[in-house]
C-alpha cells in the first residue's frame, strides 16, 4: 500500500545560523501554529502508519554539505535558511542534531562525507553543486545514505542509497512540452537565450516534444543583455519574408501598395523561456509583431511576483511550484515566516522552499523509513515522488498571467 507524507504548515526559526556556525542552537521552538495538511489529490485523505523509524529524529545526525563561503555562498544560505525553518518545528529535545560542513573550503567532497560519517552522521544532504554530486559518488563504503541537492551529470550512475533533489530547469522544459501536447499543440517556434543555459533548456524540451510527436517550426536566440529582439522575432516569425512579397508586388505593379505584414500562418504556440526581466521585454514585442493570440509557454524563471510589472506579460502560460503560486501549505508557512521573521529575515524565494523540502524528503526517507517507491510528499516544491535512478520527481502548478494576475491553470 502506498504510504503518502502529507506535510503540515511548519513553524519557523526564531533564530538561523549564522555565517559558518556547525550546530544549530537548542533555541525554544517557535510559537505553535495550526497545523493545515496540504491536500492530497490522489484520493481520499487519511492517516497512514510509516515503516519502522531507522533512527528516532533526536538519535539522526545529519551533515549539511554546503558553500558556505565563495560565490555560491548567498543561494546555498537560502537553502539552509529553508532547511533549518523544518528543523525548528520539532521542540528541542526531539531536534536531530545537525552539521554544516563548508563544501567551498578545498576540502574533496568524498573526505567531507568520510569525516562526516566518522563524526557519527547517519544522514547526509548536499552537496548542492552538480560536479560535487558527482565526487560524492566515489565517497568511500560505508558511508550514510546522501540525498544530493542536484542532478548527477547524464551517464554518470547513482551509487545504492543515493537520492537526488534538484530544481531543474531541463526538467521543467520536459513538463512544458508535454503541457503544449496536452494543450493539443502540434507546430511552434521556440525562442530561447543564447547562452548554455539557453541550449540545454531547448535540447530538453525539444526531445520531449518530438517524442510526443510535435515539431518545432524554427527556433531563435536572443542575447539576454539586449532589449531590442526585433531581428530575432522577424526571422522566426517570416516578418521579413511577408516584407519581400510586398516588395515585388510593388515592382510588379509599379505603384506603393497599403500593406500590413503578417506572421507565419502555421503557428500554433510559442515557447519561450527566460528571466523574468527578458521575458517582460519579449513578450510586448512578440505582440507588436502580429503574435498575439498565440499562446506562449515558459519555465518558472519567467515569474516574479509582481503584479504591475507582470501586465507586459498578460497571456503567458507557465510552471511553478506552490510556494510561489500559493496553496494551503505554502500559504500556511508563509504566514508563519512572516511572524517569525516581522522585519524582513532571510530571502524566502524558491531556494528557501528547496531547502524546506530537502529536510523532510531526508526525514521521510532515512529517519521514517518510508521506501522510495511509496514516497509521496505534498512540499512547498511541488508534489514530490522519487523515480526508479533515485530522483525527485516534482510534480508543478500550471498558471497564466491575466492583467498582472495569476490564473491556476487545471492540470492535464
């Protein structure tokens, strides 16, 4: 029978870590709060008995891998912002006992998790760095089960006890194709930045929608620190090509002819991820060059909250997860962060979330013992399932912007 974590609106730290502290103090918890399971779709909700504990969570010592110093060091204390706001639910007494461990001070990550593990660490989470990930593989046996917070590079396999939790853009391209095949969308033209981050988001999404039978028309890059996409937009719309006809007819005819150009007749969407600030520029400009009426998808990166700025963005359809569309738990914990922290306190964007979820997926796994194929948790990150090579599936919201507004989409 499949055993499903609902989790509830947890309480938030009165008190982080500071800088390059290893224990969390033994604070007093915060101020309780009414505990709103988030809903559960696959059916009725109702209690479920976990396995048999591994450890009870004041015998588990976890070791928190992270950069805590480097250029990496503000994303990763957002995760651990995120991850000790779930720690401090518990009182004291029943607190697992957790070890940050600096992953940017030269140390080779296989040593960090061997001196983790002889230091006592039943549980392991990080590395956040995907060539990290990819040294703890070599880690040597035994060590504590890991749950890495990224992706292991393609081809490189995960060892026994090796789970990975990521917040993928490719992934999230995959699930943007398979909602335009959904949407019944057959033919598009993706537009995309011209960068890495660019070539591995359209690759993604361009396997999956040719799997499922679609076809890209033509794609484009832009240059993220432009603001001007004219000559992009015109070549994958065949601007230009309706600018030449108009050309000869008039050679033709010999007289200047009143003439509106037209985009191409044979688009059906438009996909077209990118960050925030670019996507507010783009989009006015795929309208003012005859494209508005086609749908345009996106990726989360194309959402801030924001609701003036977001009219540039009326109509795009796009993925995310609860804690920045809102449910009941998200809205919950927010609440509850907003208390806890009255004068601002740490950034609470995705990477928070990221971080709230890594410390009950490791919970839920390593402390409950719940197995990874009956693992279902309703996280601020999306519903959450653990796939066969040991990764996080999430499962997102659908949304369109409407006159600066978010509309939820149904799922298909």
């Amino acid at each position: 029978m499949q055993r499903s974590i609902l989790l509830a609106a947890f309480g938030a730290a009165a008190a982080l870590l500071g800088g390059c502290a290893t224990r969390p103090p033994t604070a007093a918890p915060p101020p309780p709060v009414a505990r709103a399971p988030a809903p559960h779709r696959g059916g009725p909700r109702r209690a479920l008995q976990f396995a048999p504990p591994v450890h009870t969570l004041a015998q588990t010592r976890i070791a928190l891998l992270l950069p805590q110093t480097g250029p990496l060091s503000a994303a990763a204390r957002s995760v651990r912002d995120g991850f000790l706001s779930a720690y401090y639910q518990l009182p004291p007494q029943r607190r697992p006992r957790v070890r940050i461990y600096d992953t940017a001070a030269g140390t080779p990550i296989a040593t960090l998790i061997e001196r983790a593990a002889h230091a006592g660490a039943t549980v392991i989470v990080g590395p956040l760095l995907r060539a990290d990930v990819a040294a703890a593989t070599a880690a040597a046996e035994p060590r504590p089960p890991i749950l890495a917070l990224n992706f292991l590079p393609s081809g490189v396999r995960a060892p026994p006890q090796f789970f990975q939790f990521a917040l993928s853009p490719t992934a999230e391209a995959r699930l943007v194709a398979q909602r335009v095949l959904a949407d019944g969308h057959r033919l598009g033209i993706a537009i995309v930045p011209n960068d890495l981050w660019g070539t591995r988001v359209l690759a993604a999404f361009s396997h999956r929608f040719a799997a499922g039978g679609g076809q890209l028309l033509a794609t484009t890059r832009i240059d993220l620190a432009a603001s001007d996409y004219t000559g992009p937009i015109e070549r994958v719309l065949l601007i230009r090509q309706s600018r030449a006809r108009l050309q000869r007819l008039e050679q033709l005819l010999g007289v200047p002819l009143a003439f509106v150009p037209r985009r191409r007749a044979d688009l059906q969407f438009i996909f077209a991820p990118a960050p925030a600030a670019t996507e507010r520029m783009l989009e006015p400009q795929l309208r003012f060059y005859y494209a508005n009426g086609v749908p345009t998808y996106s990726t989360s990166d194309a959402f801030t909250p924001n609701p003036t700025a977001n009219q540039d963005l009326d109509g795009l359809r796009f993925l995310d997860m609860p804690w920045m569309l809102g449910d009941p738990l998200a809205n919950a914990v927010r609440a509850v962060t907003t208390r806890a922290w009255p004068a601002g306190g740490p950034d609470r964007g995705r990477l928070f979330a990221f971080g709230f979820d890594a410390y009950h997926l490791a919970v839920a796994l390593f402390v409950h013992g719940v197995p990874p194929s009956e693992l279902k948790l309703n996280g601020l990150t999306g519903r959450l399932r653990i796939k066969r090579d040991g990764r996080v599936h999430r499962t997102l919201i659908w949304a369109r912007l409407q006159g600066g507004q978010i509309k939820i989409l149904p799922p298909k």
